[in-house]
C-alpha cells in the first residue's frame, strides 16, 4: 500500500520536476544572454545610521529587465545563478560595477555587496577582490561584503581564512539575513564579524509578535556585548523604525529609509551624505 502510494506520488511529482527543471535552464539561458546584453542593473539602496544621523553606505542590489518579462526578481534568479555557475559571471560584474560606481562618489560612504556561497568558495575570490579594488582604485575599507549564514557553513574551515584574509586587506563584512541559518551563535564566536544584520523577517513580526521583540532585543544586546554594529533590514513604517531605535539599534535598512534606486537617482537626489529625512 505505501509502495504504491510511494509509486503514485512519484507519477504525480515527475511531470512537474521536468517543468520545473526545464524552466530553471530556460532562466539561466535567458541569464547567460541577459549579462551580455546589458539587461542587468544595479540599484543602490541606503543604508543609515542614527549615532552619526548620516548615511553609512549604499548596498548594491542586481536588477534584471527582461525584455519580455520584465522586471525579474532576485530571487528568483540568484538561486538559479547560484545552481548554474552563473553567479560567478555575475557577481564579480555587480562587484565590479560597484566598486566602479562608489569610487565617484563624492562622499566616503560604503558600498555593500552581497557575496553568494559559490563565489565564496571560488578560490580566486581574494585575488578578484583586490584586481577590482586596484582597477576601480576604491579604497577597501570602502568596501563591504554581506554574506550568510549559510556561506560560511559550507566550508567553514575554508570560509574563516578566507574571511580573515579578506578582513586583512581592509574590506569589512557584514553578516545577512542574520537568525534566518542555522548556525548564527557558532559563527559569531569564530570570527569577529564588522557588522550583523537582522532579517527583515524579524523586524516585520516585531510588532505583532512580543516572542519575536524579544528575540531582536536579544541580538541588540549580544552585539552590544561583542561590539558589532547591528543593522535592521525591512524597515517599512515609523512605528518599525522606532520600535527597533528604542530597543537600541543604531543602523537601519529599509523602504522607510529610502528604496534601492538607480545609481543616477542617488546621485541626482542629492541624498549622498546626507541625513535621510525618516531618521
Ligand atoms: P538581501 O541581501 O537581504 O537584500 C535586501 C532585500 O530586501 C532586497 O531585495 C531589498 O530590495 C529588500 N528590501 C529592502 N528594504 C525593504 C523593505 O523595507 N521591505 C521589503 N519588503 N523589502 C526590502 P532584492 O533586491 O529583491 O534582493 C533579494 C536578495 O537577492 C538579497 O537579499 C540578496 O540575498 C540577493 N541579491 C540581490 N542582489 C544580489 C547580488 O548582486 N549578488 C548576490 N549574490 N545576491 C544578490
Ligand atoms: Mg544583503
Ligand atoms: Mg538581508
Ligand atoms: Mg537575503
């Protein structure tokens, strides 16, 4: 009975995988063309601080037009970047085309890049690193790296040297979507992180949720006792904003603050090195 219930299921589940697996290859053929064709962007989005009342950097956040479907969704399409290997086109384009951009940039703001697991554990990592920081002539403690959980659990031997040499040239990293993996309080004692950031998931519960408060009032603490700048994510309404800045957090991200934008709009907006208006 459950062989053939088994049986069943996998006849059900078949036609559909097939689908699934034939449209991720359609997607990452559609990507292969779209990064040589120009049809990726970068959007910035800022990123302040309270304590200074400015702006401590932009994070660079890929964008993808195609020309049929539109606007394509991160993530939908990093995954399949991730699975085909075409991360690695496409990361080091956005690091590059970052660190291009905030080498112009009047003020010393950082700019964040996100690093996916595959790039991570590209042995080439730190020399591309510091050819694009030497091409763009950014200077490195200008540079941010976001990274997960889930990078550094891959290979963690591997991820902790690479860490502490990338660390050494000067560039910081910032921890991601931090609570969202499985492994945070671990990784938090094995390297000295420059700054965490709270999934957005926490900050939108946080009202509602007293168990989720606590949880983020937690972090708040532990990066005060471990000195790490904690950074919300997600930051939507007022009542979000000062819920968090009252718990102590000092570095905020979110539609609130400003959403990502086109590089000239930043520019443009004249909001580089300015206090944001919401803080
Ligand atoms: P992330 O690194 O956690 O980036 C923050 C995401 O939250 C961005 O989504 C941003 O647009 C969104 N966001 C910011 N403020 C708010 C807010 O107030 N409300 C809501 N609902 N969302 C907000 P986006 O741009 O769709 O990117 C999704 C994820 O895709 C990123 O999460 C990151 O993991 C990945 N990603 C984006 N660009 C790159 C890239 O260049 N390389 C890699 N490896 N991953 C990228
Ligand atoms: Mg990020
Ligand atoms: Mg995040
Ligand atoms: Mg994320």
């Amino acid at each position: 009975r459950a062989k053939a219930q088994l049986a069943q299921h996998v006849c059900f589940y078949e036609p559909g995988m097939d689908e699934l697996v034939r449209k991720r290859r359609n997607v990452a053929t559609e990507l292969r063309k779209a990064l040589d064709t120009g049809q990726l962007s970068i959007h910035y989005q800022v990123q302040t601080s309270v304590a200074t009342g400015g702006i401590l950097g932009y994070e660079a956040l890929v964008r993808w037009l195609h020309p049929v479907r539109g606007a394509v969704p991160p993530a939908e399409f990093i995954p399949i970047a991730e699975e085909s290997g075409l991360i690695l086109q496409l990361g080091e384009w956005v690091l590059r085309q970052a660190c291009a951009a905030a080498a112009t940039w009047d003020s010393p703001c950082k700019v964040a890049v996100n690093l996916s697991p595959m790039q991570f554990s590209q042995v080439s990592l730190l020399a591309l690193l510091k050819a694009v920081l030497e091409e763009t002539g950014l200077a490195p403690t200008r540079l941010e790296l976001e990274l997960t959980e889930s990078t550094i659990f891959m290979d963690r031997k591997h991820a902790l040297e690479l860490l502490a040499d990338i660390k050494a040239l000067g560039v910081s990293i910032a921890l991601d979507d931090f609570g969202t993996g499985y492994s945070s309080l671990d990784i938090l004692r094995s390297f000295s992180f420059d700054r965490i950031k709270i999934d957005a998931s926490f900050v939108q519960d946080a009202e509602s949720d007293l168990q989720t408060f606590s949880v983020i009032r937690a972090v708040l603490s532990l990066g005060k006792s471990l000195n790490i700048p904690v950074m919300a994510e997600g930051i939507e309404t007022p009542s979000q904003f000062s819920m968090l800045k009252e718990a102590g957090c000092d570095e905020f991200q979110g539609f609130l603050l400003g959403r990502p934008l086109p590089l000239e709009h930043i520019v443009q907006s004249g909001q580089m090195g300015l206090v944001s208006r919401a803080v």
